[in-house]
C-alpha cells in the first residue's frame, strides 16, 4: 500500500511541477510578445493578476 502512495505522490508532484513550468512559459511568452497581445496568454496573465491581487501580502512573501 506504501509503494502505491508514494507512486502516486510522486506522479501528482511531476504533474504539479509540469503545469508550473507551463504557466511560466505562457508568463515568459506574454512577456516577449508584449502586453498588447490578445488571446490565450493575456487571459492567463488576467487570471495570475487576479489571483496574486486576491492574496494578502504576508502570503505572497511567505509562499516567495
């Protein structure tokens, strides 16, 4: 039972760090391409604001 959490933990964690690198990606690409772009990476960037404008402060510099 042991092998198969770990297996599992192990397989969350890898999706976990595959949709980080994801979001930085599009971050980095909204970046290059400039604020005037339309679409799909602006709409992430729109959600990202939102998200860090919802988290206090003290938790930003926490999870930082």
């Amino acid at each position: 039972m042991l092998v198969w959490i770990d297996t599992v933990r192990r397989y969350l964690w890898a999706f976990v760090e595959l949709a980080f690198v994801a979001l930085l990606a599009i971050i980095l690409i909204h970046l290059l391409v400039g604020p005037n772009a339309e679409g799909y990476t602006q709409s992430v960037i729109d959600n990202v604001m939102k998200i860090a404008a919802g988290v206090p402060t003290p938790s930003l510099i926490g999870l930082a």
